[in-house]
C-alpha cells in the first residue's frame, strides 16, 4: 500500500484481479515486481487496452522511476507516440532482425521507415469486387470480458478482400469473432446477403449461410489432434447413410493431398504435419461455395512458399464472389493482399482505408494510434 | 420442540459434520494446489479402519489418528505421483483408488467388525462452554470438533494470508506464472496433496473414534463423494466449506426429525433430501446459472452475491505441468 | 470344462453317499448358513453364527460352511441360489437362511434340491403351505423378550420418552415393536404408577436391517437425534449396535440416557454401564434339534415358533429366546422386571391382553381377549399410542 | 530408445498382471491362507463346473452391456459415473412392465428390455442435461441421481411394488413366468440377454470404428472446440451418447430383473456400474479387450464366492484383485512414459552425485 501511494496507484488490493481494468492490473504488476526489488522493468506493450487517462498515470510513475529511483526501463511497443514521449532511445527490430536504432525525440518519419521496410513493388492485383454487399455490420459493437469494440459499420461486397489491421488486442479479433457467430452482438445489426441475422447469429447458422472461420491456433481451434487426415475428410463431409465410406474419404484426403500439394499421407496424425501442412490442409476442408470467409492469421509461421500457395488459393475463391475479411500482424501482407483496410485502435475502427491509395507509412501511424 | 433441545441438535450436527469439514479442508488444500483427489471415498473408509485398529491395538488414540493419516497420505501420494510424474489422469487413478480402498477396507476390516474399542472422550472447554447458546452447540464436544473448527482457521488463514499460501493457490491457478517466478511447482503440489490426504485420513479416523464409533463394512461409504461436492459447493473456500458440511449435515437432521413428524410421506422421501440438494447446490454454484443471475444483481450486491454464489475452481486444477 | 464338470458331480454323490452311512453321529455331516450381515456383527447375524458353532460342538464331526453379508448392495455377484448351489456341492445336506430378505429365494432354491433340508429363519412358507415339503421356518418368539425391553426402559426413564431405532416395516418388526409398547406401558402404568398415555414412545425406521450408508438413514444419526429430543432410553431393533455405542458415548459425556440392544447376548459389551440388559435370540439348541433330526433322517417338515425357557431366561442350552439383565439397571428396577417376568411366565399378565387397538384407532384385540398367535404374527400396524410410520 | 523394443518393453504389459497377483498373494499369506488354496478355489468357482461358467456369463451380460456403453461416454470425453443409476432405473422399468403390462408371450418381453432401455437412457439423459444446460459436472450429477435412483426402487418396493403378503423389504413379488427371459440349462444365464450383449458390444464397436456419429464423438472427446468449429453440435452428441449408454446399462438392468433375479429387489445393480467403469479403464478404453477384461472380472467376482465358502476370507479379496491390478496398468501401463520417468529420475541423481 505504502509503494501503491507513492507511485500514486489506486488499486483496491481486496478487489479480485478479475473485476480490475487491464490498466490497474499493469499498475498491480508493476507494483508487484518493485516490491520484489526489480531494478530493470521489462514492459511489452503495457498500454494494451487501457484508457488514455490510465496511461498517463502509468507513464508518470514510469517516469519516476527511471529519473528518480534509477531504475532501467525498457519498453516494447508498437505505439510511436508512446516512444517518443517516454523513451530516450529506440532500437527498432523488423523480422527478427536488429534494423538500427534513433535517440528520441526524432521524426517520426524515420522510425516508420525503419519499421516498416519498403513495400516491394506489388504484383498486379485483379480487382473482383462485385456490386452486391455480401455482410453489412450497423453500428455493430462487442464485448470482450477486457474490451469493448466500440460501434463498427461496414460494408464488405463479394469477391472483396477487407484486411483488418491494428495491434493484436485492438477489437479487430472480437469484430472477427462476431461475423463468424462465435461472440454475440452487443449492439448493432449483421446482415449477410441482405437478410437481418441480428437475432439468431451462431456459428452454426454462419456455417449453414456459407461463412467459414479459420482460427489462428490450427490445433486449438481448427483440427482435432488425434485424427487422421482421412479421419478429417470424413469429418466435415456430409454424412450419408450412417456408417463413414473410409474408402471414399481416403481418397479424398489423398486428392486433397495432391491438390494442395500437403506433405503427409491420409493415415498420418494431423499432429504430425507441419505447421503450413496443417494451414493447406484446413484450406483443403473448407467447403467448395463459400460466401465469406474469416481467417485469423492465415499465414502466421508459415514458410514464403505456404504463404504465397495459400494466397493463390483464395484468390482463386475471390473471382468466383467470395468475400474475404482476415486479421494480420502483419503490415506488408494486409497492405499487399486487401482490397480495403480497416485499422484498428484501442477498441475503436479508426479508419477505412482502400490499399490502394494507402502505404505502410501511413498505415503505421493509424495503427500507433494517430487518428 | 423447546430451544434446549434445539441446542442439543445443532450440538449433534457440529459433531457429525466434523469429520466432513476436516476432510473438506483436506480437499480444498489439495485442489486449491491444483491437484484433484477423487480417491476421498475409499480412503476415508480405509483410514477409518486404520484408525480404529491402530487405536484398538495400541490403545493410543493419537495414533489411531497418524495411522489413519498416514493411510490418507499414501493414497494422495499415489494420486500425485501418477499425474505428477506419470503424467496420467488423475480422475481415473482417484477413481480407482476410491474402489480399491472400499474393498481393501471390507477384507481387511472384516474381523474387526463391530468391536467395542477406544473413542474420543468428551471435553468441555472451560470459559468457552458456559457462553450461551454457542457453548454448547461449540464447546461441549471433543477433541475432534476443536480440531475441526480450528483447522478451517487455519487454513482459511494460511491460503489467503500467508506466502506459502499465495504460491500453493498460485501453483493450482497459474503453474506455468507460479514456475517462472521460481515456485517449484511440483514440489509444492506434492506437499499439499499429501497434505490434504493426511487430513482426509484424520477425517476417516475422526468417524471410526468419534461420530460412528468402531468399525463396519461401508462404515463411512458415501461421504467422500459429498465431500468433493462440498468443496465445489464451498468455492474452494475452507470457510464456506466447513458452512457447507454443517449445512449438510442440518438437513439430514432435519429429514431425521421430519421423518418422526410426517409418518405419512415416504420414509425414502427424507433420504432423497441430501441427494437432491446436492444437485440442486451444484446448479447453484454452475457459472452456467449464476452468471446471468450475478450479472443482472446491482452492482453493490454483485460482490457479495459472488462470494455466495459463485465458485470458480483453481484454473489449473487436474492439468499437468511440464516443467523441464 | 464339462468334463471336469462331471467330475465335480461324481464327487459331490460321493460325499453325499459318505454322508448318507453316516448315520448318527453326525460324522460326515455338513449344513451350511447363509448370514445376511457380517458374522461377527455384535447382533442378529452374529447370533445365528453362534447357533451354527453350538451345533457343531454339539453334534460330533458336523462341519459348518458360512456365507455372510450375502445382500445385493454388498455382493452383486452373489445370489443365494448361487451360494447354495456352492454349498450343496462341498456336501451340505441342511442349510439355514437366516434372513427374511431369502425367504422367496429359499423357497425357489429349495424346489431345485429336493434332497436338501432348508430352514428359513423368521419366513412363514412352511406355514402358509408355499413352500415345498424340504423347507421348514424357524423363528424365535421374541415377543415377551421385547416386552420385557420394553419394560424395563419404561422402569428406567426419567423423561418419559423412549425411543425405538426400527429397521424396516413388516409383520415382524410391527410386532416386536409393539411389543416393546405394550411392555413399556404395562410396567410404567403397574410399577411407577403413572399414566401410561403420558409414556411417549417414538418409532424411527432407517430402512433396512442394518446401515447402508446412502440408502438407509444412519442409525448413529436417528439415536442421536432422540437423544437431543429428550429421549432417554432408545431401543434397538435392527441387526447392530449403533444405538448402544451413541448412548454410550453420550453417558460418557454425563448424560443420563440408557441403551437396550437387541439380538445377541453379548451385545451389552459395547456399553455395559448404560445397558439395561438385552432381549436375545438363542438360536443354537432349535439349530441342534434340527441338525440332528436331518443327520438321523428323521427330519420333518414343520414351522417352528419357539418361546423362551420361562424358568431360566439365560439357559442356553434350553430357551430359544432369553432376556439378560444389564449392568445399567438399577436394583429397583431389576426388582420390579423380575416381578414383571414372573407374571408373564406364570401366564398372569399377558403381553397381547385386550383391549389392544391399532395406531389407527381401529380395534384389533377385544377387552378380556388375548392376541392369537396368528394376530400377533401378522400385525398390521403399531398399536395405537405409539408415534412412527407404519407403513 | 532404440528403435526395436527391447526384452523388458516387451514383456512390459505382463508386469501389471504379475504385480497384482503378487500384492493379493501378500495378502493372503498375511491373513493366513495358502495362496494356492485360495486361487484353486477361485478358479473352480469361476469354471469349475458347467454352472459355474453359466453363473460367469450371466453376471457377464450387464456388466458387458455397461461396459459398452461406457466406451461410447469415455470417447467424448465424459465421465459417466452415473451409470449405476442408469442400469437401476433400466430395472425398475423393465419391472414396471412385468409387473403392471399383460401382453401375448412375443411381445411382453420386447416391451420390457426396450422399456430397460428407455429407463436408463432418461437416467442418463437427464445426468446429460445437468452437464449441458447447467453446468453440472457429471460425477456428481450422476452419484447424485444414483443414490436417488437406489432410493426410488427402495420407495417402490416398501410402498406401491411391495409383495400382496406386504411387508418384506427384499423386493417384488416374482414376476410371472412369461415376463421372464428364458434361462439356460437350470442356470441363471438368458442366452437371449447374451446374444443382446454381443450384439450390443458389435454394435457399438462398429458406431466408434465405421460411423459418422462415432467420429465426431471422437472429435468432441479429443478437442471439442475444433470439433464445434468443424461443425460438431457437441450437446446434441454429448446427450445422444450419454442416451445411448443409458440405453444399454439399462438394457443390462433389465436382465438383472427378468434372468438374475425374477423380481425387482434393493440394490439391484449393487454396483456393477462402477465395475464396468474398472473394465474399461482396465482395457484402456481399447474396444478388444473390453469383452474380455469384462468377462475377466466377472470370472474373477464369480471365483470370489467359492473363495469365501472355502476359506472363510472375505469375498472383496476378488475386488482388490482386480482393484490393484486397474491402479498399476494405470500408473505404470505406459512403457515410455514409465522409461521417461525412470531415466530422468537416474539423470537427477547421477547430477546430485557430481555435485555433491
């Protein structure tokens, strides 16, 4: 109690930690690792989901701490204007790589450049947006135990790829969620092909109306360890009669094999495959009409040559009028593969953007938090 | 029914639930460490007879009561090191030892059926028993009840007040945090199992000495599976598990009474009682149920409707952790 | 398997032929007995246990095979057809059952073997004809025994409130409890001279002859739950001990309250200085006649109701049912219970005189009449005065 | 951890076995039996003579069908403790028919497994419910709706069931001939009720191997949240598989009434349930050793009855049998996992020593 008032934090130490806001759970950490004597803080994005007046709070007993106790401070993040306003110098890391570094303050230009490199010259991009709106969000708003996704509208038409960019935590995976039926709605209507869905939203009826979720922990939430390939295929295909054609479904898994270029066999245990194997070959399961498709992640930890095949793939999905919303960390691959970005910020659909007339400069500043 | 006799059933009730509310502190410490001891009902019944027989042949009632917790000990410690380092699943091993130890309890125990033997005398506690109305329900009891009610002190105090006890609850809520904060997790789970069994094997000993003196086949068969409810019903907590068993045990002295003032209803109707409410305490303290009623609360009442209602288990109770 | 099977057969007709010449003495001679509780359990089943020996110290080179705690909630894979069929083939040519719960059974079980004798204990097949020709019942007339439990807690109790511990409701239990009234009402009303409508006397049934925890209530709990009530002197009437040891316990602590097992004499042991003394079956010398009649192959069919041996309640090797004093009855109180037992062996008071009403107010016994054995056997309620369920 | 598994793995399933039989041999030296004795009688009375076999197959049917009902519950994930329960309401409605349903000799017997089987299946259902729609964990709902079900036969025979005579408290009046299965050679066996039971055993290994259903119980039981995404409506087959077993352990109940028993009695089941759920945790949820774990145990329970009349001993001596032998295959079945243990145990302490 005595450290919380000195650092003046407010945090009711009977409260249980589940019914405190993100920011006083950082201020309860904090305060946790200096009452055990820490001299070097390490903070990965401690700003994640507070609120601005939070923030202030936690950066003055930051400041404190470094400039009276002498502590060494090093903080992570992805908000340039966090940086500049807390830090004395950044060392900026792109892919795993040490790309240089700056003393603060400097323009902020500079740190963009070196975070986000170039963006290569982009191959041709049909364009296969059609007219027709396949899901209309209305002020669509969720809710998340730790945040709320303030109103979102928008519109996606068949055949467009909408890229859904911001810092993971931002709202963009609760919106996600939300269109596949897996969160309910806490405002706002859903309409998907013009029919209201605002009511009865589940996943089951997302399925049933062409709506396809591929969750960013393929063995968590996707494929089932412990099944076969063949075990898969007979999964998902629709049950006729009541006994599994294993025959049938083996060669499916094994055209689907060869299709989708998987290295495994159709006795091989999911488990066993590759991470990419594992992403082509939940690509391979997903139903041939599709009207949208929702993809957390989908090339997250997969090799160049995965990534590109799987972007061949829905491409191919794209000219028949499937519409395609999906979440990257990823900047160069949300700016190089959407028709449309949505940035996202602190809970909140900062901007619209067409990928056309956007680049990474601009889409670093919304995604640090720059309205 | 006049109030001396009233106060002489909540004294019967104490004493009854004594033994419950030892093995539901047990139980709690256990799966607050994370680790879930299902095997309660058969060590209880093996720990009774080790009790009774140790203190029949030795005449020493004290240990009647190690033996019996060293038969609890050892069951729990079976229980860990199969998920602890066989990594195998603790509901099935609890479960097999819960069968095991019934009929070891049966063979073993089948010629010390029914003997007279060594019972815990009664002893008042000066000062205290002369308090009205709670002195006698409180303090004209023996040794067992003392026992009892001090260790839900205790281990309230100790799981919520103390550091071990913040990385025993730490060890069952979030190993893999409590590990990389230099808490040997394993290490800790172990202690607390064995721990908790110990009490259940006190609580064993603590019917066959005190509440149902001497031993029979099936002597206690039954309790053990109310007291993991119990623990549910408690929230983890000692506190509201200890008010749990005594709740438990009023309503069976209530079906008793009821039994002689409605001899119309079925005699079966009143032993239905415990089981139904069983159910009915579970669906109770479900968050399937007690979420939305929690969330449509005000929210003044919110907290202390929770703590009432609302009983989340340790995060990681039953799951194993790596840690090499 | 079949092979040996016959083997198997060929042996047992060899015992059987054995058994046969043997004549007598009983040399050769093998019964069995089917215990529904544990053999060792301080009550009913224990005191069968004890006949079964007193036959075989008795009947020179007889050999005894038990089968206890043979109930379904204990042994799902034992069935009493299943254990005779076991004990006919190790050679037994008599077999008791000593519960009512076999009744049915050894009615089946005995048309399937002819040959052997079965003798069900407290059952009434052998009377009512449903049983075949080698079944005979076999039962001890406890009813003044409990009379006299009765009557001594009536002379004991200081605040008029006795309690029963009841196991199940049938003619049998409905008959000794009443008994035990009737005793109790007689001796409070003759001896301390009160008003025997102020005598209150409650009945709680746990639900089966001994504690199945779960299933039945638990006789710790129901014994306890009188004594808080006021009750002070609880009787027994189901298979164990549970009343003595909770009564025990509470003296202990310095309650005045007072206990009366049932079934077996040694039952007082639990709790001697709270025991008023124990109403007891005695089933050694019936079970000797029995085994005798069969090794002789004089055996007949006959249903058995055996009274005590009014002379000496405690002659064990004459009375089929007993009553022995306990060290927790007050001199006074032994006094008047001898006067009480001399009127009852002399036929001066009886314990079913009329009028007798049942708990329903329906009138069962006339004024000046005495219950007929058949009254007394199927009793189909408490009498009227007593407190408790009656069906 | 060389590629060809060496004497010791091996031999490895065997140990188990071995072990137990050596723990009961302990016990019974230390009770003052000649082993020998004791498992010669436990032999004989499992297959010593031809009735003795029938007695084995006939307990075997319910605690077979139990079992098999298990295996579907345990391939998603549930814990189906209230089984016991489940074969006691199968009883008591197999029984309703008997006692309260005339029908022509063709169709009374129909009626009253299929009434068994709606009887355990609502049981299990209703244990089902308690999980999905509240949240009940199902140990504890279904030990709950045991003991209510335990207690419900007992309000049935003391109250509305009770014999015309009254009193008793063992059961029913026996039911009418033509309510009962047929039984085999003067025994308690129905050939009928173990043709059901094989067939029931075949079925459901053919709905876990071949099915779609049983595929997706898979899924549910291994990962049910990719199963939900996959499209698994996890109530819907969480509460069909727990129908099902209900089904069959009720089934199971029904033949404990109409060929073990004639009557419906207390305790009907007396636990037969949770040996079934010992045989399929024995089998390691393995659909070919059921049967025979199954018929293992009941030789085995059968065995104990002669062990008693022979030696005097408890008859649980069966029960710890079998008992020890689930408790070490579970801790110690699993070759690799033991192996792994063993050797970081040996790495521990040969570090202790060179630091030390």
């Amino acid at each position: 109690m005595q450290l919380a008032q000195r650092y003046g934090f407010e945090v009711d130490p009977h409260e249980r930690i589940d019914d405190l806001s993100m920011g006083e759970r950082q201020q309860l950490e904090l305060l946790r690792l200096l009452a055990g004597g820490a001299h070097v803080l390490i903070l990965d994005e401690p700003t994640t989901g507070i609120s601005a007046e939070q923030k202030e709070l936690l950066f003055d007993s930051m400041r404190t701490l470094a400039r009276e106790e002498g502590k060494t401070l090093i903080l992570v993040s992805h908000k340039l204007d966090e940086v500049q306003e807390l830090c004395d110098y950044a060392y900026v890391l792109r892919k795993g790589r040490h790309v240089g570094g700056r003393s603060l303050p400097c323009p902020n230009p500079e740190l963009v450049a070196l975070m986000f490199e170039q963006l290569p010259p982009r191959p041709a991009r049909r364009n296969t947006t059609q007219t027709e709106t396949v899901l209309e969000l209305q002020a669509v708003s969720v809710r998340s135990t730790r945040l709320e996704l303030e109103p979102v509208s928008l519109q996606v038409q068949a055949g467009q790829v909408l890229g859904l960019a911001g810092l993971e935590g931002s709202g963009q995976e609760l919106l996600l969620r939300a269109c596949a039926g897996l969160l309910p709605l806490a405002a706002g209507r859903l309409q998907l092909n013009g029919t209201s869905a605002q009511l009865h939203w589940d996943y089951p009826t997302a399925r049933r109306h062409g709506v396809a979720y591929l969750a960013a922990g393929r063995l968590e939430e996707g494929l089932v360890a412990g099944l076969t390939l063949t075990e898969h295929m007979a999964l998902v295909n629709k049950a006729h009669g009541l006994l599994v054609d294993w025959a049938h479904s083996r060669q499916q898994a094994a055209e689907h094999i060869t299709t989708y270029q998987v290295v495994g066999q159709p006795e091989s245990y999911i488990e066993n495959l590759s991470g990419g194997n594992q992403q082509r070959f939940l690509f391979a399961m997903l139903p041939k009409d599709l009207t949208l498709i929702l993809m957390e992640h989908p090339t997250r930890g997969l090799d160049i040559r995965s990534t590109d095949w799987i972007w061949e793939q829905l491409d191919a999905r794209r000219s028949t009028g499937t519409a395609i919303i999906f979440i990257s960390a990823d900047l160069d691959e949300v700016a190089a593969r959407s028709d449309q970005i949505a940035v996202f910020s602190g809970g909140r659909l900062v901007r619209t953007v067409a990928a056309a007339q956007t680049d990474a400069d601009e889409l670093g500043h919304l995604i640090g938090g720059a309205a | 029914m006049d109030s001396t006799q009233l106060i002489a059933i909540l004294g019967s009730i104490v004493l009854q639930a004594a033994p419950l509310i030892i093995a539901v502190c047990g139980e709690t410490i256990s799966e607050r460490a994370g680790v879930i001891n299902l095997s309660m009902d058969g060590s209880l019944l093996l720990s009774a007879l080790a009790g009774f027989v140790a203190a029949l042949l030795t005449g020493s009632l004290l240990l009647g009561f190690l033996a019996a917790a060293a038969v609890g000990a050892l069951f729990a410690a079976i229980v860990a090191f199969g998920s602890l380092h066989l990594r195998q699943n603790q509901v099935a091993i609890g479960f097999v030892l819960a069968m095991l130890g019934d009929s070891l309890s049966a063979f073993l125990g089948q010629s010390y059926t029914r003997l007279p033997g060594p019972s815990v005398p009664s002893w008042h506690i000066p000062l205290l028993k002369d308090i009205p109305v709670l002195g006698p329900i409180f303090f004209r009891q023996d040794a067992v009840v003392y026992f009892a009610l001090l260790l839900v002190l205790v281990t309230w105090w100790f799981l919520f007040r103390t550091r071990a006890g913040l990385e025993l609850r730490s060890a069952g809520e979030r190993p893999e945090a409590a590990f990389s904060r230099g808490v040997a997790v394993r290490k800790l789970r172990y202690l607390y199992a064995i721990l908790g069994g110990a009490l259940v094997g006190m609580a064993g000993a603590a019917y066959s000495l005190s509440v149902k003196i001497g031993w029979a086949e099936g002597h206690t068969r039954g309790m053990g599976w109310i007291a993991l409810a119990i623990v549910i019903f408690g929230g983890w907590s000692p506190v509201r598990g200890a008010i749990g068993a005594l709740l438990f045990g009023a309503t069976k002295a209530l079906a008793t009474l009821l039994q002689r003032s409605f001899p119309q209803v079925a005699l079966v109707a009143f032993n239905a009682i415990p089981w139904l409410l069983m159910i009915v305490v579970l669906l109770l303290v479900s968050g399937k149920l007690a979420a939305p009623l929690l969330a449509r609360a005000p929210a003044a009442l919110r907290r202390p409707l929770r703590s009432l209602l609302q009983a989340a288990p340790p995060a990681a109770l039953g799951q194993p952790l790596d840690e090499s | 398997m079949h092979k040996k099977g016959i083997l198997f057969v060929a042996l047992v007709a060899l015992l059987l032929a054995a058994c046969g010449s043997g004549g007598a003495s009983g040399e050769g001679f093998t019964f069995g007995m089917i215990l529904v509780g544990p053999q060792n359990d301080h009550g009913w089943s224990q005191a069968h246990y004890e006949g079964g020996q007193y036959v075989v110290e008795h009947l020179p080179g007889a050999e005894m095979i038990v089968f206890d705690l043979l109930n379904p909630a204990d042994k799902p894979e034992a069935t009493l057809e299943g254990v005779v069929d076991e004990m006919v083939a190790q050679g037994a040519t008599l077999i008791f059952t000593t519960s009512d719960e076999f009744e049915e059974d050894t009615t089946t079980v005995a048309a399937k073997y002819p040959d052997v004798t079965f003798v069900n204990i407290s059952g009434d097949d052998a009377l009512t004809g449903e049983g075949p020709a080698n079944l005979s019942n076999v039962m001890g007339r406890m009813e003044e025994m409990k009379a006299i439990a009765g009557c001594a807690a009536a002379l004991t109790t200081q605040t008029g409130q006795l309690g029963y511990v009841g196991p199940l409701i049938n003619h049998e239990t409905l008959r000794l409890t009443a008994s035990a009234y009737l005793g109790a009402r007689h001796c409070y009303e003759t001896y301390r001279g009160e008003d025997p409508d102020d005598l209150e006397f409650t009945v709680s049934w746990i639900g089966f002859w001994f504690n199945i925890p779960g299933v039945t209530s638990d006789p710790t709990e129901v014994t306890s739950s009188f004594l808080d009530t006021g009750v002070d002197v609880v009787l027994s009437g189901i298979d164990t001990t549970e009343a003595i040891n909770v009564a025990g316990q509470r003296a202990a602590a310095d309650h005045a309250v007072w206990a009366v097992p049932y079934d077996y004499l040694g039952a007082c042991e639990n709790a001697p200085s709270i025991c008023l003394g124990v109403p007891f079956f005695n089933w050694g010398p019936d079970y000797l006649a029995v085994a005798t009649a069969v090794a002789e192959g004089r055996w007949s069919q006959s249903w058995l109701w055996n009274g005590p041996n009014w002379d000496d309640l405690s002659d064990l090797s004459s009375t089929s049912v007993g009553w022995l004093n306990g060290p927790g009855l007050s001199a006074e109180a032994a006094a008047n219970l001898a006067d009480y037992i001399s009127k009852l062996a002399s036929g001066e008071v009886a314990v079913w005189a009329g009028p007798i009403n049942l708990q329903d107010g329906s009138a069962y016994i006339a004024a000046g009449a005495v219950g007929s054995d058949e009254q007394i056997w199927y009793l189909p309620q408490l009498v009227e005065g007593m407190q408790g369920p009656s069906q | 951890m060389s590629a060809k598994p060496s004497f010791l793995q091996r031999i490895w399933p065997l140990l188990p076995g071995l072990a137990a039989l050596l723990i009961t041999t302990l016990l019974l030296v230390v009770m003052g039996t000649d082993p020998i004795d004791a498992y010669l009688a436990m032999w004989q009375g499992a297959f010593g003579s031809s009735a003795r076999i029938y007695s084995v197959l006939a307990f075997l049917v319910p605690l077979l069908l139990a079992a098999s009902g298990l295996l579907l519950t345990f391939k998603a994930g549930l814990w189906n403790i209230g089984i016991e329960g489940q074969i006691i309401m199968g009883a008591i409605a197999a029984s309703w028919v008997a006692l309260r349903v005339q029908l022509p000799a063709g169709l009374q017997i129909p009626l009253e497994l299929l009434a068994a089987m709606a009887g355990g299946a609502v049981w299990a259902l209703l244990a089902g419910v308690l999980k999905t729609r509240g949240g009940v964990h199902e140990i504890f709902g279904g030990l709950a709706l045991n003991n209510l079900a335990i207690l419900f036969t007992n309000y049935l025979i003391a109250g509305p069931w009770q014999p015309p005579e009254g009193g008793s408290f063992r059961g029913t009046q026996p039911f009418g001939a033509h309510a009962l299965l047929p039984l085999f050679d003067n025994s308690r066996l129905s050939l009928l009720s173990l043709a059901l039971a094989v067939l029931a055993f075949a079925g459901v290994a053919l709905l876990l191997t071949n099915s779609h259903w049983g595929l997706r119980l898979k899924a549910l039981g291994q990962n049910a949240r990719s199963a939900f995404l996959l499209g698994v409506s996890s109530q819907r087959e969480l509460l069909l598989a727990m129908a099902l077993c209900g089904a069959l352990a009720g089934l199971g109940g029904g033949v404990r009434v109409l060929s073990w028993f004639d009557s419906l009695r207390q305790s009907i089941s007396g636990g037969i349930g949770y040996l079934a759920l010992m045989v399929v945790l024995l089998a390691g949820f393995r659909l070919v050793l059921t049967p025979l774990v199954a018929f293992f145990f009941s030789a085995v329970l059968n065995g104990s009855i002669t062990l008693q009349l022979r030696t005097q001993l408890h008859s649980a001596l069966g029960d710890i049998l079998t008992g020890v032998l689930v408790l070490l295959v579970l801790l110690f079945g699993n070759y690799t996992r033991v192996q792994r243990v063993v050797l970081r145990a040996a790495q521990a302490a040969r570090r202790r020593l060179s630091d030390g």
